[in-house]
C-alpha cells in the first residue's frame, strides 16, 4: 500500500505534505486528492495505491519543475497543466469544455485559483481555466499519454491485472519504436511505417515462430491507442492499421484431459506432492469447480462459505475486474474442492492475484513429471475437462453457463440455478481425491 494513503469518508485519499525543500515554491502545506476509489471496494488499498502513486510521482515532478526554475512556457504546457490540476484534485478540462459545465463546476475551479496565492502561478491558472495547448505526443509518450486517457477505465484492476495490462501495451510500443527507428510526434506517423511495422511481425511469424495471435495484439493495441488519442486529443490521425492484421490466426483452447486421466494420473496419491502446497491445492479446486485460476486466488475468508448448509464459494470482483459480468456466481463444493478449499479456507497468499505464477509452476510441474498427454494440455485444461463432464451428464446449457460464469446469449430471468440444483449435478462428476487430500479438516 502507498505510503500516501489515508481514510477519509469511506473512501482511500492521497495525501503528502509539501517538503521543506519546496515549502517556499508550493505554500499549500498538504496536498490531499481523493483517488475516488471505495474502501470498501478495496480492503487493502492495492488499487488505491496505484492511484496514489501515480499522483505521487506527478506532484514530485511538479516540484522539480518548479525548483529548476524551468521557462513559463514550458510550465504552462498541456502536460504540466494537466499533472497540476490533478496535484490539486481537479481533472484537467479544456477552457471550452469547462464552459459548457455547470456553474458549480467551474466555480470550484475559480475559488481552488483563488487559494495560497495560486492565482499568481501561469501552470495553476493553465491547469484549473483549461487554457494550456495541446500538445502533440511523440510515439515514445504514447502509453503514458493514453494510460491518462482512460484511467477511468483502470480503476477496477488489480495490481497484476494492471501490470498485464501495462506491460503488453509498452511492449507495443517500444517494438514499433525499434522498427520505424525514429521517435517523432504521432501526427507524423505514415501509412508506410504501418505497413513497415506488419512486415516485421510477419517476419518474425515466419522466421521465429511467434504466432499470429501475438503479432496481432500488439498490433492491435498500438492502434487501439493511437485511435483512442486521434479522438481526444482531436488529432485527426487516419487510422493506420486497418486491414493490416496477419491472417492465419486460429483460436486454439487447451485440450481437455480425460476423465480417466485425471483420476489415475494428477490425483493419483502423491503425483502432486512435489508441487508446492498452494499450487496443489488450486489444481484440485479447477478440478472439481471449473473455476478460472485468478477466481480461485483471489478467494478469500468472506467469499469462503464452509459453515454453510452447501459449504460453497462465491466468486466477486473483490479489488480486481472479472473477466465478464456472468462470472460472479456461486460454486458448491465437492470432491477434491472441498478438502482443498478446508485446507486455504484464509485464501491464497503465495499467488494471491499472480494467476499467471501459479500457471507457469503448474505447467512446469506437469509437464516434467508426465502430466501433460500433449503441448496442447495445460492446468487450464481441466477447467475445459470439467465442462466436458456437465455435458455428459447432459446438465442444461443454463446450467453449464452457470457454473462456467459464461454468458448464455438469452435474455436473463429469474435468479438462476440454485446451489441446491448445482449441487444435484456436481455431486454426479466429483473426482475422488488422494486418500491424503480427504483427510484434510
């Protein structure tokens, strides 16, 4: 958690004092910002402190901005003004857009001017009347540029969600950087530095057997970026990549495991017990719950229901983004899932929200000690092998979707299947688990 936080209202705050080497620059004394994000949504504050220290690292920016006696017309850039409006708790709105806000908003902005002799500072006038330029970001700036767009969007991922999310659209870039070889404003991209970038990916696909998927996210999140700041930032840019994506690409799902497999090979007594326990027990949970890995990491104490008439757990966002809104759903237990579940009843510390740790130890694992029929076999495989097990027992489409937290594609009515109805058919697929495992209490 950032060492910034506090609690006010409900609700997780930023707050830092001045230090002394700036208090004669910046008299606010405190700058305190709310990060608009519930503490109640967020327990431990992980989503809050990414906010907080974002903002962090804006206002120390300002500073020294300040303390190198920087030129005016550099402090008054669009993206000073707009870090400095967000140090003093406002987003930054452009003077005629402000205009069409309602009066109290722009009345907020003018009394925030007023404050500690802020009327006197060019980026604080710039920043809270929206008057700064735009300015036009170079390729090198287009994460950090789009990432301020849409933090809206971001608020509800949890620390590794965010690091996924970040790390694939840096790579985007960088990589599109080292092709063309020449940073330059965005405005300048060309249709033959698309085309440029295309053929590199298409190399690589054939000379380095990277597969088309990946080639064509990180093209389409390098458009998906330049195309979200065309539209706010009114830069006009064509859009470049269409029609550029490689074809070939195929959806592939993992395979999934026979039933008889899984009972006489990854449940046999001890093909496990070399993996590390956290990792063991998650493979028993996919196994007889169907659950996503990073649903059942991110259980916990109050979505763990053993006490319950049907012991079950109930998957909730919980300080991160569900894949889709028809994954939030309840699960009896049963089978290797119960004793599993009795054994991390506090939840998961070792991969808690690292779904993608746990997945790179328990393929390591399987695959060194004959786990895996195929390449195409994974641990998710058996998410897959659990659905193939409803369908045998000929369990109503409704009822798979449920229990897969996938989206039916039908109109929703009704509550949905009752845990008593899950139950019903659950208890007919439930693996046996390991002697050891059913001794768990």
């Amino acid at each position: 958690m950032s060492d910034f936080l506090t609690r006010r209202n409900g609700t997780w705050h930023f707050q830092r004092r001045v230090p002394k080497e700036y208090a004669s620059l910046d008299p606010r004394g405190v700058i305190r910002h709310s990060t608009k994000i519930k503490i109640a949504e967020d327990r431990a504050g992980r989503r809050a402190g990414v906010v907080a220290d974002r903002l962090n690292k804006e206002l120390e920016a300002y500073w020294r901005g300040l303390a190198s006696g920087r030129p005016k017309e550099e402090l008054t850039s669009y993206t000073a003004a707009r870090q400095r409006a967000r140090s003093l708790g406002f987003d930054y709105i452009d003077n005629a857009a402000l205009l069409q806000q309602p009066f109290e908003v722009q009345l907020a902005r003018v009394e925030a001017l007023g404050q500690n002799g802020a009327v006197n500072d060019p980026i604080t006038r710039a920043a809270l009347l929206g008057t700064a330029k735009r300015q036009v970001p170079l390729i090198s700036q287009i994460f950090t540029e789009y990432r301020e767009e849409v933090r809206e969007q971001l608020l509800d991922l949890s620390e590794d969600q965010l690091r996924i999310w970040t790390n694939g659209r840096t790579r985007a870039v960088e990589s599109f950087l080292e092709v063309i070889e020449k940073d330059k404003p965005v405005t300048e991209i060309t249709h033959d530095d698309a085309l440029t970038y295309r053929e590199h990916w298409r190399d690589r696909v054939i000379n380095d057997g990277v597969a088309a998927k990946t080639a064509n996210r990180q093209i389409g999140q390098l458009s998906g970026m330049l195309k979200e700041l065309s539209i706010v930032r009114r830069l006009g840019l064509p859009d470049f990549f269409h029609g550029l994506r490689l074809k070939g690409e195929t959806e592939k799902d993992p395979t999934p495991f026979e039933t008889d497999f899984i009972q006489k090979r990854i449940l046999a007594e001890g093909a496990l017990d070399r993996l590390n326990e956290e990792a063991r027990m998650v493979i028993y949970i996919i196994a007889d719950t169907g659950l996503r890995p990073s649903e059942i990491l991110n259980l916990n104490a109050s979505t763990i229901f053993l006490d319950a008439p049907i012991p079950y757990v109930k998957v909730l966002p919980d300080g991160r983004r569900l894949k889709t809104e028809h994954s939030e759903r309840e699960i009896p237990l049963v089978g290797c899932a119960l004793p599993a579940i009795r054994k991390m009843r506090d939840g998961f510390k070792r991969y808690h929200d690292n779904s993608s740790g746990f997945s790179a130890a328990a393929n390591k694992f399987m695959q060194e000690n004959g786990l895996r029929p195929t390449k195409d076999h994974t641990v998710y495989s058996l998410r897959h092998s659990f659905k193939d097990r409803l369908v045998a027992i000929e369990a109503q489409d409704s009822l798979i979707d449920s229990l897969m937290g996938h989206d039916s594609k039908k109109p929703k009515y009704g509550k949905g299947p009752s845990l008593e109805l899950k139950l019903k058919y659950l208890k007919q697929i439930a693996l046996t688990p390991p002697r050891a495992l059913a001794r768990a209490r």
